[in-house]
C-alpha cells in the first residue's frame, strides 16, 4: 500500500485525526479531542475512507481522545461491523481508562479488541 489520504471535509469537526503509522497489512489512525455528535460524522467519514484502503488491520490509537459520547460509540460500532463484512480487523489502541469505562457501561467491551492501556 502506498498511501492512505484522510478525507478534508467536515468544517465544524474539531477533531484531530491523523495516520500516524502503517505496515504491510495495517494503518494505525490517532484520534485527538472530543468525539461528540458535532464530529462524530467526520469520524466516521475518515474511518470507513480508511477502512476501504487497508488490507486487513485498522487500529485506532485513542488516546488522545477526551470525550466519548454516544455518537462516537455508534461510529466506534459502525466501523467495527463494516470491517468484519470486509475481512479486516479494527483495534482500539491505548484507550483512556474513562472511555473504557463508557465503552464498558454501553456494553461494548467484549465487541471490540483493546490494545495498549
């Protein structure tokens, strides 16, 4: 794979997203700020770009993340469920302990593969 261009759209997201590294068979994306319902679409927009691009792994380093509301579970979800009709795989890297928990309240935990913190 050559390269992976996120998508510029989306003027009142207010939310970092960035590739911040690759291999052969994964991209990892970090995501910085607040995930709400003023940019959760611009996330997901990125997400399912990037998912169509990588050959098997897209991990997402969160981070950098400071707020996980419901709209961002639901792309979170979105994402994973696209990723398993294509055969790849979608990680949650370095999840803070607090989006954990939200992730865990929403019953969600057991969906999805943790890695890092």
């Amino acid at each position: 794979m050559d390269s992976v261009d996120l998508p510029g759209c989306c003027p009142r997201a207010e939310l970092g997203i960035a590739v911040v590294g690759r291999s052969s068979d994964a991209v990892t994306v970090a995501v910085r700020g607040e995930i709400d319902m003023d940019n959760g679409e611009h996330l997901r927009h990125v997400l399912l770009g990037v998912l169509e691009a990588v050959p098997k792994v897209l991990c997402v380093d969160m981070s950098g993340v400071t707020f996980l509301g419901s709209v961002g579970l639901r792309v979170l979800v979105e994402c994973h469920t696209t990723a398993q009709d294509r055969a790849r795989q979608l990680v949650l890297e370095d999840v803070r302990e607090w989006e954990r928990r939200v992730i865990a309240m929403a019953g969600l935990d057991e969906l999805f593969e943790f890695r890092g913190s």
